[in-house]
C-alpha cells in the first residue's frame, strides 16, 4: 500500500490518497480530503487500471474526474493520485514532489 498527503495550497485542504495494487496492474484507491469537490471526485475513482491512468493516449480516469469535479485546473492532487498509482505498482520509487515559489 502507498499513501501520500496532499496539501494543495493556499486552500488549506489536506487530501490522503491510499493505493493498494492488485495483480494486472490495477489499484484500489482510498481518498480522504477536507474538500468537498475532491470527495465528489474520488466517488468516480475507487479502482483503475494503473497502465491505462499512467501510459494510455488520450483521457485518464483521473484526469476526466479532476475536470470534472475540482474548479481549479491547477489543483494538485490529480497528479498526487497518478503518482501515487504509478509507485503502488512499482512503477516508480517513492520521492517527495515539491512546487516551490521563488520571490
């Protein structure tokens, strides 16, 4: 099992993302989040197939949900669930990710 913490910004809303890899590369997801539109979207994204999300042309599961659901394109954890997803298949190692301002 992975689990990652998301913080998404000035929000202040904090996202758990739990992925657990099944034979075949699929994933079961667990999202918890204080933000009421990442909930909504989790709700669309309880299993995937992690080769599609991370390698297949076109739209992800999770990207479609994001869009869906989060009104800021610029949210976060649509890409902390993909990275998430790509290190519970062993497609990756796990290492923080970091966005930092310079001013």
């Amino acid at each position: 099992m992975t689990e990652v913490e998301i913080v998404s910004g000035i929000c202040g809303f904090r996202t758990v993302v739990r992925s657990e890899a099944q034979k075949d590369y699929h994933a079961n997801l667990q999202v918890e989040s204080d933000c009421q539109n990442v909930k909504q979207m989790a709700e669309n994204i309880k299993q995937v197939n992690v080769m599609a999300e991370l390698f297949q042309k076109g739209e992800s599961q999770v990207l479609s949900a994001s869009r869906q659901y989060l009104p800021h394109v610029t949210c976060p954890v649509a890409v902390g669930i993909l990275k998430a997803l790509e290190v519970s298949a062993g497609l990756a190692l796990p290492k923080d990710v970091t966005i930092t301002f310079r001013r």
